[in-house]
C-alpha cells in the first residue's frame, strides 16, 4: 500500500489519535525534547506503533518542503469515505450538516475548510476528483491535524451528489457573490448542505444551477475579497449558530 509522510507535531498527533491511518513508523529528531513530543511518543508505544530517531537532516531529506518541528510519521493513505456511508450515518443525526467544496484547488484553502468544518460540527466534507486539492499530508499540517478526523468524500460528479442529497432531504445551499438571498436571512436549521466554489470563478454554473438557493454574505465594500476559507467559515458557523439556538429551543 502506498506510503505518505506526515510532518509536525499537530498531523502526527493527532493521526494517532483518530486511529483511522496505518501509522508504520514515527520518527523523532534526535537530541529534540519537548512535552508534546514527549506526549505522542508515549501514545504510540501504548499503541504499538514502531518510533525510533533521526537526525534532523535526514527527517528534513524525508518531510521535504514540509515543516517537521522535530517529527515525521510514515503512514497509509488517509481512509475516504463513501457518499452513501455518510449519508446513512448523517440520517442519524437531526439536522445533518455537510461541506460541498466545487473546484477548491489551493491546499491551504482546502485546510483551513477543513479544519472550520471539524470545529462547526460538519458531518461530512465532499469534493469532486478532478480539479482539485487532494486531502494530502500537507493539508492535514495546514489543518493543524483536523483532516486526520474529518470525514472526506471524493466524487467523480458533484451534480448527481447534489442531487442524490436532495432525494435524501438535504436542502442544498451555494455560496455565491450574486446569491439573491443574504446569508444571514437563510434558514440552515435542517438537513443541509454548504456548496463553496473555488478560488477564482466561484461555484460551477451547472452546480449553482442544481443548488436550491444562493446565499450572498452581506459586504460593506464593493470589493469581493473574501476567499474561499474565509466565505466557508463564516457560513459554516452561520449555520453552527443557528442550529445551537435551535436546539435550545427545542429542548
């Protein structure tokens, strides 16, 4: 099975803390010390995973342009997960909550995606194969470790997952700039999905097109500079506010 390599304190710890990976080997710098250091060595002897040292100039041969801090990790592949699984194991919950990212093609946007949606209680996160970025070892360091936790769907067609999620009583909602609807007067209490388009052009016409609603985040400049990341956290923890106050209610 192909190996990765994972680099820094936060992806190693927290890949052997989700347990999902085959962990092989970590390595640590020799002569580095250090509490967290300290602390993922001790879990992985618990968990009988192989670590041994290096000198930090072979870790850096190894880890590349990625950061060690002092530790690297040879791994398998991140588990992905199927649509039809997520689905059913949403179905569960409520109010199910997923992120449809159309066309994220810059790793630290897709890290940073990542990461909110782990923080806002997203059940799933989908991205179609082709035209991009791949849940890599360098988005789990840009996702301080969080993508080691999520729950990431690769599909070959984003439409008929839209679709396949509005035959399960998803509502389907895109970001976009020129949405008629302003964010904050959209109601994300139900089974939902967020669909945020890439860097450049935004979601794909045929994706809008199969949304149920746009959504717009009100601006006072004229200026659309808010990236991908920025607009997905903040109708992801839209989204999050309205659901917490809605249980309340409920409850």
């Amino acid at each position: 099975m192909k190996s990765e390599i994972l680099a820094g304190i936060h992806p190693v710890q927290e890949a052997v803390r989700a347990d999902r990976r085959e962990i092989r080997e970590i390595m640590v710098a020799a002569g580095k010390t250090g509490r967290r250091l300290a602390q993922i060595e001790q879990r992985a002897r618990k968990a009988r995973i192989r670590v041994t040292r290096a000198s930090p100039e072979a870790l850096s041969a190894i880890t590349g342009d990625l950061r060690h801090q002092g530790i690297a990790a040879s791994v398998g592949p991140l588990p992905l997960c199927e649509l039809q699984d997520v689905m059913a194991s949403t179905g569960e919950a409520r109010a199910p909550f997923l992120l449809l990212l159309d066309q994220v093609l810059d790793p630290h946007n897709l890290g940073a995606l990542i990461r909110t949606a782990l923080c806002a209680g997203v059940g799933g996160i989908i991205c179609p194969r082709d035209r991009a970025a791949a849940p890599s070892p360098a988005v789990s360091r840009i996702s301080a470790g969080a993508m080691e936790h999520a729950r990431m769907v690769i599909v070959t067609n984003l439409v008929a997952t839209i679709k396949a999620l509005q035959a399960e009583r998803f509502w389907v909602a895109g970001m976009d700039v020129a949405g008629d609807q302003s964010l904050f007067k959209a109601d994300f209490t139900g089974p939902l999905a967020i669909a945020v388009g890439g860097e450049e052009k935004g979601l794909r016409p045929l994706v809008k097109k199969h949304c149920d609603y746009l959504v717009s985040i009100p601006q006072v400049s004229a200026l659309n500079s808010l990236n991908a990341s920025v607009a997905g956290a903040v109708a992801m923890y839209e989204a999050f506010r309205q659901r917490q106050l809605n249980r309340r209610k409920e409850a």
